[in-house]
C-alpha cells in the first residue's frame, strides 16, 4: 500500500517544496509528501474514500482503463479496507494510518442524492430496503457482511476518522436533515452544499460500548450512575472462562447458578453476556424493613441463600517449584518423621499429602495445613539430617478442597507443583452486591424466611433494599427494570429494554402489561410483616431486578490482631493482612486522639501496643547504656563511668533514633530526674 | 453561637412543669379539680430574673453576652405577657395572678425591701383565656436550665482547643470548591478566595495574589472618587507619550519624546511636563541630573545623555529610552489600579485599589484613613498594629468560609489568630513561623527539615524539655493535655497500728517510703502526715536498702532483698 501510494498520486517530493504547497501527507506518521497548490485537500480525502469504499486496487491506475472493471475487488482482498483517511483542517494534514490494533467501528454510509426534477437533495443511507432482502445470512459468503461493504452501505471508522465524520443517531436524523448553504441550482450544474451528515450509526444503541451495553433502560438513568455501573460489571461473579476447570489461575470466582436477565439490551446478544451471565434475577422489595438495610445495605433471605442464591466458588491456585541443582535437588515429597525443620512437628498434619507430596483431590484442607510437601536439602548434610521441610502451607484463613493438582516441569527442567484449592463462598453478612445501576451495598443481615415480608400468594422477596437509595440518585432505570422483569416473568417473555429504540418500552406499556397480568400495574404489592403476621400498611414494590455478586467479600478482608509479627528494624507491627499486621494509627488519627483529650489511649496505641521497650540510661550523662548482667556485673556507664543506670520505657522506634543519632556523632542525651520531668539534650 | 435556644426551652419547660395543679376539691373531699397555677405577670418575670442572676449559681459562669441573651429572651417574653394582660385588662402591675371563672387573685410585691407580699382579689365576669402563661416553678426552673445548659457546653480544662481549631477549620475547607466569587458586585475583580487564600492567609504570605484595599472617601460625589483615583491610580509615562524616540543631529544626541496633551486632559490628570521632568528625575533608574532635562512649550521633553562626556553615548541613550516608559508619573507605584464602586452598605462611593501601599494611601489627601481597610494582613500588622492584624486574620477567614457557605464558629478563629500574632509578629504556620516561635526540636525535626533541626541543636547544645504533643509521643511519655494535664494523687490508708499503706501504681507516681528504699507493695514507718510535700519527695527518693517485704499485702514481686533476677533495680 505504501507502495501503492507514493506513485502515481500528486504530492510532491522533490525539495525545496513548492510555494503554496500545503496539505502534509502522512502514512503512519510518516511523512509523505506535500500536496501542490491547485490540490484541494477534501478532493484528496474524498477520492481515497471512494477507492476504500470502492475496492479498486491501485494497481488498477497501471492498467488501461477499459480493464479497470474488472478489477473491482472484493471487501475480503480490498487492501484499502482499513485504511483510516482524515484530514485535519486545524494543521492542514492528511493523516492516512493502517496500524493494526486501532478500534474501528462500522457505520452506515450516508450519500446525497440529487433530485433534478425536484431541485431537492436529501441525505440517504447507501443501504436500502432490496440489499436487506439480498442478505441471506451474516455468514453468507456471497450475500452476508461483506456484501454490504462491496456494496458500500457499510464502511469501518477508526477514531481518527470518526472526528472528522458527521454521524447521525438513527435514519429519522437523516430525513429531518438541511443542507446548510442552500442556492438555487442551475439547470445541469451538481451543487456541493456541506452535508449535514456523512454517515449513520447501524443502531443508535451502538455509541454504547461493551459494558454500557449492559445497563437496561440506561436513558433512564442519571449519568453517573451508568457510569458506575460500567466499572462494578467488571467486579461481577459469573463465568470467567468456559476452560475454568482446566484453568489453573491464581485467584478465580465460579457463580454456581449463574442466569441470564429477565431484562435486556440487543447488544448484550452481540457480546454474548446472555450465554455467560454473572448475576442472577432476585426477587426484590422496596421497602424500609427492619432498618437492617439502611445505608445502602441489602437485607437478603436466608433461605433463598440456603437454596443457592449466589453462592460462588473461590479457587486458588498454589505453586511450588522444586528446583533440581546437581548435587542438591529438592524434591517434592511428604516430609516424615525424619525430616528436620518442619515447620510444624505434628507429622498427622501431612497426612493429606500424599507419598509424592501433592495433596489428594477431593481431600478437605484447612488453613495453615501443608498443600505441598517439599523437602530441600539441608545446609548442612548429616548422617540423620539430609532434609528440611520447605512445604507450601494454605493461607490463614481459607480452608476448603483440593480441586485440582498438576505437575509439570518449567523451561528449566525443574518440576513443578500447582494444586488448587476450592473454596465455598455461601453470601454473609458483609459481602457486596450490586444491581445494574450503580446501586451497590453490602448485606447487612440475612432474614430467615419467618421474619420476611410475603405477599398472600407465598412469595417472599430475596432480597429487601432500602427506598433511600433512589430519590437522591435518580436511577429509575432500576425501576423499569424490576416493573418489566415482573412482567417477563408472569408472560414468560424476555423484556428489551435497549436505549434509543423507535419500540421503546415506557412505562405505561409495561404497567399496562402487568396490569393485564392481573398485578397492581405500580409493580406494589401488598406484603405482611413476616415478623408479625400484620399486612404491612404501605404496599411494597417488588419484583426481579438482575442482581450482580461483586467481587468484595468480608471473608476476604476481616482483619484483627492484638499482638503478632514485629518489623525488624523498627520493632513495630507489620503492615498487612496476610502478615498478620496491625492497622496502622496516623497522623490525623493521633490528632483526633489528642482532639479528644484521650492521652492514655494514645500513648497505649502508640506505645504499649505498639514498639514499647525499656531502655538502660545513665542517670548522670544521659547516654544509652547496657544492659547489665545484674548477677555478675556491676552497671556501669560507658561515658562517664556511673554506677546508676535508670530504666526509661520509650517506643523502640525512640531508641531507635538515639542510636541514629549517636552514628552521626550527636549525644542524644536523656535527662531522667524525679517522675513527672525529663529532657533530652541533645550534643 | 450561645447553646441555648430560648424559645425550644421554654416550650420544653412548659411542657415538663405543669401550669396547674390537681387538688382535693374542697366542696367535695372525693372528687379533685384541676387549680390553675398562679401565672407570672412581665414585672414579675423581670424581678424573677434578675433575682437568678444574682444567686451565686448564676454568678461565675456565663458571660455578660450570654446573661444579655437571657435578659432579652425574657423582656421579649414579658412584653408579650404585659400586652395579653392589658388585653384582657388585668393588672400589670401585680406580681402574679390567678384567674378563675368568679374572679382574679392578685398578688404584689412589698411595697419596699423586706415587706411581704399582699393579695388582693378582683371579681370577674368571664375567665380570661390566656396563652403566654408562665408559672413562677417554670420561671424558676427556666433560669435554672439555662444555666445548667451553659455549664454544659462550657468546655472542659485541658481541653486541646488548638487540635479542635484545627480541625475545625481544616474539614470544612476541604468542602470548599474553588470557586472564584465576584467581589461585590464589580466585575473585574477577582479577588483570591477559597482554598488557595486561606493558605495565603495561614501561611501569612508577604505578596499575596489580590491585595485588595477599600479606600472609603473623605468627599461625597463621584468628583471627589475621581479626584482620589487620580492620585492613586500610577500613570506610567508609556502611557501618556506619542512618542519616545532618540534624536541625533550632527550637532545634538538626546532623547525626546512628546506627551499626548490631549489624553491628559481627557483623562483629567493635570500633568504637566513639569511634573514629568520631576518623576523622570526621580527614577532611580535613570541617574539624571536636573540640567540634561528641559522641556519644551507643548509637552515636549528633551533629554540628553546622563553622562558627562560623549562616552557610551549611543547605548546610555539606548538605556534612557527603554527605562522611560516605565517612570511613573503619577499616582503611587505600587497602586496598579484603582476602581470606582458603589458603596454596597448605604450611599456614596469607595474605590477599590488593587496593589500595596497602605500607608501611602492612607496619608493620600481625599482619603478617610479612619476606616480604609486592605486585606494584606502583612501590611495591616505593618501600619495598624499587631492587634489589628489579629482581628484582621479573624476578618479574613471568617469572610472566606462564609463565601463558601461554611459556617464555623468564631472561636476557632480567635484561636487561629492568637496563635499567630502572640509574638507580637504575625507568624504563619509554617517551618519558617513555626520555627520561631517553637522550641522543641523533635517536634520541629518532626515536622520539616528533619536534619537540618537535629545538626542545629547538636551544636548548639539544646534542651529540649517533653512538654508538647510531638516530642511527648516520641519519648514515650504521657502526653500533657486532655487526660494528662494533671497527675493523680491517692490518700494512703490508715492501718491499725497506725502506719500507712498506699496501693501500688505502675508507672509515674510512687511515694511509698519506709526507713528508705522503694517498693511496690510496701508499708509506711514513718508517718507521712507531718510532713510537706517536698519532705515526702526527699524521703521516697532517698534510695538505698529495700525494706522488709510487709506480712500483708500482694507483692507483685517475688523475692525478698536487694536485686535478685526479677527486680528492677531503678525506677524512673
């Protein structure tokens, strides 16, 4: 193609350039050339528009014309299919690209007509009704997509391109559409008005991406709130993969009965979420009940949560290499009674790992038990004491299944171990869920199926959300959704609700419908208090809302500790969960501390619970001193040769910085005098 | 601000203290009927004020603004009780009645000091309906309320109230967007608002982005504005020339250049060339000497080399040439401009200047220095005074967080203000004004600057005492506001044989003593009372031998004598 470009076409290349040229070519950000001054830079666009569309191989241009027909090519072998043509008028350039990996959409193409007799332009969609009677399938060879392209109906836009196209929303758009610039057209003359659009989209619903798509009714909704809910579809449950049971990937979640929603959006089938949902369709009330849903919680029903809703399976995958050095291999085996260093010296422990020191399938393992068994040589070889336990043990804190075990070997040749542990994950108190409208909350109790609301026909809603959460957000979507779910669900219909369409629902069709069905066409209903067998006085607005599982769950974040693992160097708790840290108090949270007046509960947050350690410090020089063998050894002051050496509680990270200090060559000394006075003076 | 809302407790009391009372009915010894309260007229609900206020409960307590308060809310409530009465034509001048369906029972204070009151009773037609009632228990009770409200909201000692201020300030300025708001009605000013001029303010910045003065008008009209913005507006003389251009002839080389009359007059500036040839003289930029400038008839300046001899000619001419536009010819140099604005607060005028030069302008002549403000707190601690900066610091912020919509408590800002002008200089809280007026070198070496503190003091041999928040929680030791302002002392227990046992404490305080020798769960020997408390410190750090283990008591510590493996061999 660059080939195909550079000849034949009117740029000039010989330096200096010309006087009045201007429109800089470029190819993938290379530039080609200069277009002279006579060459308009839209003719230019327009042309190299036409040949993509078109098919027409360049090479044509070296035939004779009368053969020129014949090398019309097909949209499948037109080289020119993805060449990306905009002119940018604010620098003058054309920038042609062809990068492979750029996003590029298809839309309509959109063609003026010129109606002589009428002296009328219009707008009008190169496709029209016969080539949708051609089409015979998508994947018809002769008759499918790229009969539309060969046809010019359909062309693909990459961004660059798109910011130079004038798109219309729908086919309506193109008939309401003026020309601006309007003159009386001489007889035989072809006007050239700027075109109020150059290409339409297929759908409107198609300015959507792929997780906006997701989102029913999304023009019912406060922006925002699509906008959330594009980022929380990505932390939904469901199928990851249909490979997941051979996959053996670090962390993974497995909705057990995923469902395709009651309510969808056209696109979803082009994305296929209907064949790989990650929610399910929830029964769910509006209603303050209990105040157990306040605060964007979600109040859920024990019992729908006994019979399955939302239970997922977590699985992680755990890996050991044992490396093969010549002389010391380490080995995967289950370490006996002979194995020194274990890292726990109850052998019953290992009893789940088998002689090969991989785990059993289907075997239970708890938390902090052994997963792999490996033995590594010891540092220092003995007659009884050749091998060291380096075993592989199951995080704190998650306890489940041996799912899978693999061995393999690496690019090294050294064996090595992945087993997977599976891990139920049953809804509790704490865990986050999601509707589609950036409604999220955690749960906050779970009702066991006595104390729910129920309607007179027995059913009982799964989940109950808290009315607050609507007014100030505005997603009513989330309404329409659950009032036309309600109607699926008694007609057995799937509901569209695919923004943009000429057959929109509204909710008056929708409430017409239910009403029909014989429900209140409000979607209410009217419940008794399960707790008290009274109907509930104000009527309860219930039906199935898609619901997403996200991937926040309590289990994965409930954290505590009193006393665990210090740093090293500072003596302080460590950071983090999996290390059993502690939470870290910072500076602001110390100043609402000093803010309250509350000094012991800072002082035992910041000292006793935290690096608090006795320091020996002579009571005459103040310097850090040693800790004598009171048996043996008189105290003694290295400095100044006291006998009495005083014992002062600071933070080690205190000592710390004496210490630092006295590297440098300061004194930092402590002045110790009766209770209630000290001083560090520092020298 | 005060914590009392009158009207929610007087309704509250109303409710809680009933205006009648249930009794036997006399007629019918088995029935009882409700007998309406005596109800407190205005003067009576005056005198039963003021005697609250006088009791010692009321005396060191609330402020005078805050008893004010409370003396208003009741005039207000006795206007409208005297208004009802007259209404219904009862007497005003009785201390209570009490109205019934036959009649009304008055009753008066003494006629002086110290003389019982006295009833009388006055027959009615109809009972009056009254509905601003009050008892003499609710009144009682009312003042007492009060006060006890005001004790409650009343903050405690020790209480840290720089850390409150802080926080105060800072958590609604994180609410602050930053927006620009139009100042007071005139479009072209823009002055800082928001975030950034509260860390101007904080940070007490020397040149702050908008110094903005509201210079108030000695003369009504806007001819005398205008005449003020005349002098205080600067005229740079690029601003007023046709031309500036350099001349050489063969038998002269100077620079000329020509003032647009015209624009002079128009602009009402009366400038002559006169003035000009004196602001040209008196840049410091260009070093002239009064006989190389003269001046032509019709505004035309001539100006030769500042040089003697013909050196450089070329280039001082240069020279000359570029620094002339900027001379400025009128008004003061650091007033870049000066608007006319409609007063907002009443008639007249005011100008608003945009620049420094407080002073300046306060002695400008048309100028009413009395009440000109400027909202460079710098300058105002310059000119007016360090308490003037102080209440200017108040000034400013609580005028930035009420743009904003955040309501914060005076308070905070007093606190805010005080702390950075009670050295006398305003001092921003930075590492540069903290630094000066802090003396702990953990806590500034904890704030900024680690090292260059810590080199500093090393040399110089500092002390630093623990007495603040920072270098408290570094060493570990009890920091001291809040809970720790105060020790504790606990009173010994008298034994049976007279000698004296205190309960161990960890930690600071121990004054166990017997014949020398501390320990933790010990006996007295020597009687403490006697002495003072210096006596009793010297004795329980006299040190030396351990007394004898008592035969009661917990020993925390096993063992007997002198250090063995688990003592502690000093205490501090």
């Amino acid at each position: 193609m660059r080939r195909a470009l550079s000849s034949g076409w009117p740029t000039s290349t010989a330096p200096p350039l010309p006087r009045g040229a201007h429109g800089d070519v470029f190819l993938d950000g290379e530039w080609l050339g200069v277009l002279p001054p006579n060459i308009v830079p839209d003719n230019v666009v327009t042309i190299l528009r036409n040949l993509r569309r078109n098919g027409f191989n360049i090479m044509a241009a070296e035939v004779g014309d009368d053969e020129r027909e014949s090398l019309v090519v097909d949209a499948e072998e037109n080289p020119f299919r993805e060449l990306s043509i905009s002119y940018d008028r604010g620098l003058d350039e054309i920038q042609l690209t062809t990068d492979e990996g750029r996003m590029s959409r298809p839309l309509l193409v959109v063609k003026q007509t010129h109606d002589l007799e009428q002296n009328k332009t219009e707008l009008v969609p190169t496709l029209q009704r016969q080539h949708l009677n051609e089409i015979k399938g998508y994947d018809s060879a002769a008759l499918g997509w790229n009969h539309l392209m060969n046809e010019q109906c359909i062309e693909y836009v990459d961004v660059e391109e798109e910011e130079t196209c004038l798109v219309a929303m729908d086919i309506g758009a193109l008939r309401q559409a003026h020309f601006k610039g309007t003159r009386r057209v001489k007889p035989g003359e072809i006007r050239d008005p700027v075109p109020l659009y150059t290409h339409c989209e297929i759908h409107p619903s198609s300015v959507l991406g792929v997780l906006a798509s997701l989102v029913p009714f999304p023009d019912h909704n406060q922006s925002p709130r699509n906008t959330y809910q594009c980022a929380m579809g990505k932390q939904a449950l469901g199928i990851y993969a249909l490979s997941f049971h051979l996959r053996m990937d670090t962390h993974a979640h497995l909705l057990h009965y995923p469902q395709s929603p009651m309510v969808t959006t056209h696109a979803m089938k082009h994305i296929h979420f209907t064949e790989m949902p990650a929610g399910q369709n929830v029964i769910v009330g509006i209603s303050c009940y209990s105040g157990y849903n306040q605060e964007d919680s979600v109040i859920m029903s024990q019992a729908s949560v006994d019979r399955g809703l939302f239970r997922t399976a977590f699985t992680r995958c755990y890996r050991d290499t044992a490396s093969r050095k010549l002389n010391n291999a380490e080995i995967f085996r289950r370490p006996g009674a002979d194995t020194i260093g274990r890292r726990n010296p109850d052998l019953h422990l290992y009893d789940t790992l088998e002689e090969d020191g991989l785990p059993r399938i289907g075997a239970m393992i708890g938390d902090r038990k052994p997963l792999i068994g490996k033995l590594i040589p010891t540092a220092v070889q003995t007659a009884d004491s050749q091998y060291q336990d380096d075993s592989t043990f199951v995080r704190p804190g998650e306890a489940g299944f041996v799912d899978r075990v693999v061995l393999a070997q690496d690019g090294d040749g050294n064996m090595v171990a992945r087993v997977r542990i599976r891990i139920l994950r049953v809804p509790q108190v704490g865990d986050k869920f999601s509707s589609r409208h950036g409604q999220k909350g955690t749960c906050g109790l779970l009702f066991t199926a006595a104390d729910m609301p129920y309607a007179l026909n027995g059913i009982m809603p799964d989940m109950v959300i808290n009315p607050h959460a609507l007014p100030s957000r505005m997603t009513i979507a989330q309404l329409m959704e659950c009032l036309a779910g309600k109607v699926g669900a008694l007609a057995a219909e799937p509901m569209d609700a695919t923004p943009f369409s000429s057959t929109a629902m509204t909710v008056q069709t929708i409430s017409s419908r239910l009403h029909k069905l014989g429900y209140q066409r409000n979607g209410n209903e009217c419940l008794i208090n399960g707790q008290t067998g009274i109907p509930l006085q104000a009527k309860v607005f219930m039906g199935p809302t898609f619901y997403q599982r996200l991937k926040h769950m309590v289990l994965d974040k409930v954290h505590s500790r009193s006393t665990g693992p210090v740093q090293a160097l500072t003596r302080q708790p460590v950071e983090g969960r999996i290390k059993s840290g502690g939470m870290r108090m910072g500076e602001m949270e110390k100043d609402c501390m000093v803010a309250h007046g509350a000094t012991s509960v800072l002082r035992d947050r910041l000292l006793f619970h935290s690096d608090a350690t006795t320091m020996r410090v002579c009571q005459q020089c103040g310097m850090p001193g040693y800790q004598p063998n009171l048996h043996s050894e008189r105290p003694e002051c290295r400095h100044c040769g006291s006998a009495v050496l005083v014992a002062i509680t600071i933070p080690y990270a205190a000592k710390l910085l004496m210490q630092e200090l006295m590297g440098m060559g300061i004194a930092p000394r402590i002045m110790t005098q009766e209770p209630g006075c000290g001083g560090v003076l520092l020298q | 601000m005060c914590p009392v809302n009158f009207p929610a407790l007087l309704a509250h009391i109303r409710a809680v203290y009933p205006s009648t009372n249930i009794e036997q009915d006399p007629e019918d010894p088995t029935r009882q009927i409700v007998v309406p309260l005596p109800i407190v007229s205005g003067k009576g609900l005056k005198e039963a004020m003021e005697a609250s206020l006088n009791t010692e409960f009321f005396g060191h307590g609330p402020s005078d603004s805050e008893k004010l308060r409370l003396t208003e809310f009741v005039k207000g409530l006795s206007a409208r009780v005297d208004k009802e009465w007259d209404q219904w034509g009862l007497d005003t001048e009785a201390i209570t009645c009490v109205p019934t369906a036959t009649s009304i029972r008055y009753t008066y204070a003494g006629a002086e000091e110290g003389m019982p009151e006295w009833e009388r009773e006055v027959p009615n037609d109809v009972a009056p309906a009254l509905l601003e009632v009050v008892t003499q228990q609710q009144m009682r009770e009312l003042c007492k309320t009060c006060r006890h409200k005001y004790g409650l909201a009343r903050l405690e000692a020790g209480s840290v109230c720089g850390a409150l201020a802080a926080q105060s300030i800072g958590e609604p300025a994180t609410q602050m967007t930053l927006k620009t708001f139009h100042f007071a009605g005139v479009a072209s000013m823009n002055v800082t608002l928001g975030v950034p001029r509260l860390k101007e303010i904080i940070n007490a910045v020397e040149r702050i982005s908008t110094p903005v003065m509201s210079v108030q008008l000695l003369g009504a009209g806007i001819e005398a504005a205008r005449f003020v913005k005349g002098r205080l507006e600067r005229t740079l003389l690029g601003e007023v020339c046709t031309y500036i251009r350099e001349v050489f002839d063969p038998s002269l080389a100077r620079v000329e250049l020509q003032l647009d009359m015209k624009t002079l007059a128009s602009l009402q500036l009366d400038l002559t060339s006169e003035d000009v040839k004196r602001a040209i003289l008196k840049h410091p930029k260009i070093n002239l000497k009064p006989d190389r400038i003269s001046c032509g008839r019709g505004g035309e300046i001539f100006i030769g080399s500042p040089n003697e001899t013909r050196e450089q000619l070329f280039f001082e001419l240069q020279r000359v040439k570029l620094a002339l536009p900027s001379v400025v010819v009128r008004g003061l140099p650091s007033v870049s401009r000066a608007v006319i604005n409609h007063k907002t607060s009443g008639e007249g005028y005011e100008l608003l200047v945009e620049g420094m030069g407080f002073l300046e302008i306060m002695g400008t002549s048309g100028v009413d220095a009395y009440t000109t403000i400027t909202n460079n707190i710098l300058e105002i601690s310059r000119v007016l005074g360090i308490e003037a900066a102080r209440q200017a610091i108040i000034n400013e912020v609580s005028k930035t967080m009420a743009a904003h919509g955040m309501s914060v408590d005076l308070r905070h800002f007093l606190m805010l203000a005080d702390l950075m002008t009670n050295t006398g200089n305003v001092t921003g809280i930075t590492r540069f004004g903290m630094s000066k007026t802090r003396d702990s070198v953990l806590q500034l070496a904890s704030f900024e600057r680690t090292l260059d503190h810590l080199f500093a003091a090393a040399y110089a041999g500092t002390l630093d005492n623990i007495s603040g928040v920072s270098e408290s929680i570094i060493m570990g030791v009890p920091i001291p506001v809040g809970t720790g302002t105060f020790g504790l002392m606990k009173q010994p227990r008298v034994l049976k044989d007279g000698s004296l046992r205190v309960p161990s404490t960890k930690g600071r305080t121990t004054t166990l003593l017997s014949d020398g020798g501390v320990t933790l769960d010990s006996v007295w020997t020597e009687d403490p009372k006697g002495m003072d408390l210096a006596q009793v410190r010297a004795l329980a750090l006299s040190g030396g031998k351990r007394a004898q283990r008592g035969k009661r008591g917990k020993g925390k510590w096993k063992g007997k004598g002198k250090g063995d493996k688990n003592g502690k061999k000093g205490k501090n």
